[in-house]
C-alpha cells in the first residue's frame, strides 16, 4: 500500500487546526489570569475595574495566541518533517521555549498577586545575571515554592504541546466561532491600545507586556553639557594622599549590616541593646538614608561615596569603568593603612565584587573564598548543602560569627594596629534571617512554618516574620559586642573609628512591600547609622539633619582632618553644610526620591506614580499630600529631575566623565 502523499493544499489546513488549538488555549489562560488579576491588592472592585478587567481579558488572550505562535510553527514544521531525530529536536525546542514561557510568567503573576506590579526587563535580566546565586536563595528559603513553580512550567509545558499535536478539528460553527473569537481578541487589544495610558497598559496589564515596558524613566531629558561643564571641577585638579597627612594613627572599623532599620532602637525590649548603647558615645545620624533600596546599588555608593544612578537600566560594574572613582579603601590604602574587605556574602551578587575586590586591599574575603559550611537550608543536607562543600555551589552566605572571626584573626596579625582599615560586610540579618547555632530567640513566636520566599511571604504572620528578624539583630549585636570586647583587649577600642550603619532597611508590608528592593518608604530607606570617634577627639553628638550615606566617609575624612578626594559626590554633615538627600532605585520598581526635611517626594516610573509625604507629621508616610501642597510639590519635582539630568548627562558624556569629577549636590 502506498503512502499518502502530503499535498501542498494540505499545508494551510493543518496550520489551522493548530492555529485553532492555541486560540483555545488562549483563552484558558487569559481565564486564569483574569481569576489572578481578581487577587491582586490593586483591584478595586468597581465597575471601572470589572470593564477593564473583559477588556484585559481579551488582550490578554490574543498575547497568548501571539506567544504561542513560535511553538504552533514549530509543531508545523514537525509534522512536515520525515526525519524522525528532526522531529525530536523541534519538539524538545518547542518544550523548552514553553517551559521558560511558563516560568517566567508565572513568576511575574506570583510577584503581582502579592505586590501589584508585574517583573520587567531589566528584573528579568538581573535575575539572570545572578541565577546560581537566586537558585540558590529560592532553594535555602522557599524549596518546596521553588519545586512547585518549575514543575507547573513544566507540566503546562508538555501538556500545550500534547494539546497543540492532537488532530483536533475544528470546523463549522465551532471553527467559525473559533475564528471569530480570534477577530474579537484583536478588535479589542486595539481598542485597549487606543483608550488605555502607555504605562497602564504596557506596564500593568500582561507580564508579557510589562517586559516590553520602557519607562519614562530612560528617556530623561538631559541638560546641557556645556552647562555642566562650567559647575565641574576638571580632573587635572585631585587630592594626593601621603601617610604624612596624619601623624597620629587611629584604626577605622566599618560594620555595613543588611537591612537594619533605624526604628530598631524603639522596639521594646530592643533587639540591640549593645549598639543603642554606643549612641551616647558616638556620633549619631538620626535620619540616614540609603541611596538604593536594594544591595547592589546601596553597597557601592557607600564605599565609594557616589549616587547609584549612572543610566536609565541596571548598573553593572567593571573595574575599567572610567566614572568608578576612588573608594575609601584606597584613600587609607595611600594614607599608609593596611586595609581589609570581609563579606559574609558572594560579592559577584550584581557584579559589584569588580569595584569591591581592587589592588588597594591588602585582604579580600567574601563567601567564594570560605573553606567551611555556608549557611543554607538545613533541611537538605544531602543535596544543596553536599553542592556546597564540593564548590558547586558557592552563592551561599557564610555566617556572620564565622566572617568576624576571619576578621580578628587578619587584625591580630597585623604589626601596626593603630594603621588598619577593616569594612565588614554582615548579612545574617538578610531574609530569611539567619539565627547562629546556639543563638537565642527571645522573641516569640519566630519559626517560619511557613512558605516563606524574599518579598512574597503570607502577610499575615507579619508578627513571626518580625520576630525571626529581631532574632537575628539580637543575636548580631551580642556578636559587635563580643568584637568591641576582642578590640579593648587589644588595646584598641579607646584609639578607633568605630562605624555601624544598615545598608538599607526592610519592610514588612507597611505599604504593600516585604523586605527590601521595593518602593524607598522610610522603613526600606531610613537606617541606623554611627561614628563612636577615638576617646579624646571629639563629643558626642545627634546630627539631627538628614544625610545620605555618601555622607558617611565624608565626615569620617573630615574628623581625621584628611580631605576627601574629588570623585566622592557626599558632603560631610558636620562641615556646618546642609544636605538634600536624593535617592535613585532600578529594582522591582524604578523610583527617584529628594528628601528636603521634612518633606520627602518619591516619583515612581513603573509603577507611574508621585508621592509627597510630610515627615514630621506623617512620619510613617500614610498620607499623599501632592495634590494639596502643589506648590512644595513643584519645588522638589524640580530639583529632583534636574538632579537626576545632571546625572545621566555626566554619566552619558565620555567628554564629561573622562575628564571632569562627577557632580555634587547639596541644598
């Protein structure tokens, strides 16, 4: 018997019959969707909302026909094919689009239902850029979500190309209907596309959309050059460093510890008894403000006294970059100190280990070089924590315990310890907050019992997850304790610089955000900070002014008596000049902030949004007041964007950046 030959006339009709399956399917997932969308925080359940909501769910099915597009010809081309290894190799290609297609949008669904925004690009892309060391926290903090997740996409994966293979045929009415149904989905995402705002619909109606979605954000005016170039100081003009500068050695000890807000101190009974009570010995900044509410932005503007905002998409660190500037380690490196950087995490988290680990060190240490245990989820010692020890995977966190530790040890070795600069880099305060073997936990009840992922845990164990973190300070403090004690036995405590500040805060959904990353409220931005100075040299004082943390090493220069170099954009509070704080975050949200105390304005670019809080009568920002104060409004809008212009100018200008110091900005 012969075999039937396919003829050329066959080709349009079993193109159909695919075409019509994933229409279908379309519709089957923009239902799910939409059910989805009934979850969000942001859904209203106005009539306004329920029109919009048929609308996006007819968008929302012809997005669906448009993504499975690639696998319908795919499985075309199979079918076509004689060659059966062909054939396979199509299928596997089609399945693994799916699979990521699933993930990746099933993501951006979760992080919606719980914060109301959907993942963009520039998330998507940082996620990538960092995927062992993410893998690794969903695993340590979420194993059975992080499952549940990949095996959906992947379920959903092989069950659409079971769908799209079968021979179903549709003809008649059905077929017509189906056809019909296709026109409708397309009349109505043009209408969606004439009635709806750019950012409402690019960014807030489909995580395939929002991918897509580029914020005003990128396109920012910029000012003039020339113009700029007038205010500048040109690089022929820096600040030369010789150890002769100070005749008198005092040992510097810099404490960055992840999200520490400054409202701890409040907390009864406080979780760190040890590090209030520095404060009537030191220095304290009242209202410190992180530049960034995320790490990989934060950490760097500190060391390196420099906003974070140098374009309009995620930074991304070379030592080469001609703009990176002088850190503080390299200033103490040329004033004749040894000088040490110990981090408790993997600094290749958002490349910022190329700006951490320079020639100016004498000692580097982060997770990637510990020989011991990381800390993971001890509940799979078989796998993650066997990866670990075998260095395959090593995004893990060292405790903190063990890093200080690692610190003393470089510290006694030393032969001048009035000549050493040592920052620490504590992280057993991050979600999901690491308590120390045989540490205590007095604050109850504080186990995570739970589903518990970075930014996306059960709001209402809000009361646990606070514990667990007061937990974690708890235990922390008594550490900064135990290395003040090790420090006054060595003679050294009297002499020192002794800096404590919170490399952001964390939120626990005071404003609809967990953690950190998110909008920059004063929960996610405003960190405990100190300087306890040598005995002797200076009194303690509380700075009441807002500062940023550029700030920070800024007034530690100026104490010492040692200029600061030019590339550092912080101004030194206690030089008797006044600060408005400007912040810049890319994370889950694209955000600028001015706080010109005691208003603060936060403009949000996606989500699009502007906020204007009075923080001394609304210190917990509860009240919008941009529609009632316009003309204060105006004011800071103004100054906001004009800052922002100067930075992206100077940053986009290789005539600016190769040959000019980066613009200061102060009131």
């Amino acid at each position: 018997m012969n075999k039937p030959e396919h003829r050329i006339s066959d080709f349009p009709v079993s193109f159909r019959r695919i075409w019509k399956n994933s229409v279908i399917l379309a519709l089957l997932f923009s239902l799910i969707e939409t059910i989805f969308r009934l979850q969000s925080p942001v859904f209203a359940s106005s009539t306004s909302d329920f029109i919009q909501l048929a609308l996006l769910f007819a968008c929302g099915a012809f997005i669906w026909t448009l993504l499975q597009l690639p696998v319908v010809a795919l499985i075309f081309c199979r079918k076509k094919i004689q060659k059966q290894r062909f054939g396979l190799l199509l299928t596997a290609v089609a399945g693994f689009y799916l699979y990521l297609l699933f993930l990746v949008i099933a993501s951006s669904w979760c992080f919606y239902i719980y914060r109301g925004i959907f993942l963009t690009a520039g998330v998507i892309s940082f996620a990538l850029s960092n995927s062992a060391a993410l893998q690794l926290h969903f695993m340590q903090t979420g194993m059975s979500f992080f499952l549940l997740l990949n095996g959906v996409s992947a379920i959903l994966a092989i069950a659409v190309l079971i769908v799209l293979s079968a021979g179903f045929s549709f003809s008649g009415k059905t077929g017509g209907s189906i056809t019909i149904l296709a026109v409708v989905e397309l009349l109505v995402t043009f209408t969606c596309l004439l009635t709806f705002s750019h950012s409402s619909l690019w960014g807030n109606s489909h995580p395939a959309l929002a991918y897509w979605y580029q914020p005003e954000v990128f396109k920012s005016a910029e000012v003039q050059i020339s113009a700029l170039k007038a205010e500048l100081k040109p690089k022929t003009r820096s600040v030369i460093y010789s150890p002769a500068m100070i005749q008198t050695g005092h040992p510097v000890f810099v404490f960055m510890l992840e999200s520490m807000r400054r409202d701890l101190i409040n907390v009864t009974p406080c979780p760190i008894p040890y590090m209030k009570s520095l404060i009537k010995e030191s220095i304290f900044f009242d209202k410190a403000y992180a530049t960034a509410s995320h790490s990989n932005y934060a950490d760097l503007s500190v060391w390196y006294s420099q906003y974070p905002l140098r374009g309009g998409k995620s930074n991304h660190y070379r030592l080469s970059d001609p703009w990176r500037g002088t850190s503080i380690f390299e200033v103490f490196h040329r004033l004749g100190y040894k000088t040490a950087y110990i981090s408790s995490q993997n600094e290749k988290w958002g490349t910022m280990g190329n700006w951490l680990k320079i020639q100016a060190l004498d000692y580097y240490f982060d997770s990637e070089q510990y020989k011991g245990n990381t800390w993971v989820n001890e509940e799979d010692e078989a796998g993650l924590v066997a990866l670990i020890k075998q260095r395959v995977a090593t995004a893990g966190k060292v405790e903190d315990s063990a890093t200080l530790t690692i610190g003393k040890d470089w510290i006694s070795a030393q032969p001048d310890p009035t000549r050493i600069f040592v920052g620490f880099n504590l992280q057993n305060t991050h979600f999901s907050y690491v308590i120390p073997r045989g540490g205590e936990e007095p604050y109850q009840p504080s186990n995570l019992d739970f589903p518990a992922i970075y930014g996306v845990w059960p709001k209402n164990r809000v009361s646990v997850v606070e514990n667990r973190y007061s937990n974690a300070f708890f235990n922390l403090d008594k550490m900064i304790r135990n290395f003040a004690d090790f420090l006054k036995e060595k003679g050294i405590w009297d002499n020192c610089y002794f800096i404590i500040l919170g490399d952001s805060g964390e939120a626990f959904y005071e404003h609809g955000f967990a953690n950190h990353s998110g909008p920059m409220y004063d929960e996610e931005m405003r960190t405990f900070c100190l300087i306890k100075p040598p005995k002797g040299t200076a009194s303690a004082t509380t700075v009441s002014q807002p500062i940023s943390h550029i700030d920070i090493f800024p007034a530690l220069l100026y104490m010492m008596k040692v200029p600061a170099p030019n590339s550092f954009q912080g101004i030194s509070p206690l030089s008797g000049n006044r600060r408005v704080v400007y912040m810049d975050s890319n994370a889950l949200i694209q955000q600028d902030g001015i706080i010109k105390w005691p208003w603060k304005l936060l403009l949000t670019w996606y989500p699009h949004g502007i906020e204007l809080f009075n923080l001394e009568k609304d210190p917990l920002e509860r009240h919008n007041l941009y529609w009632n104060d316009q003309k204060m409004a105006n004011t800071l809008h103004h100054q906001l964007t004009r800052w922002r212009s100067r930075q992206l100018t100077y940053y986009n200008s290789p005539e600016l950046y190769e040959n000019y110091w980066p613009p200061k900005s102060c009131e």
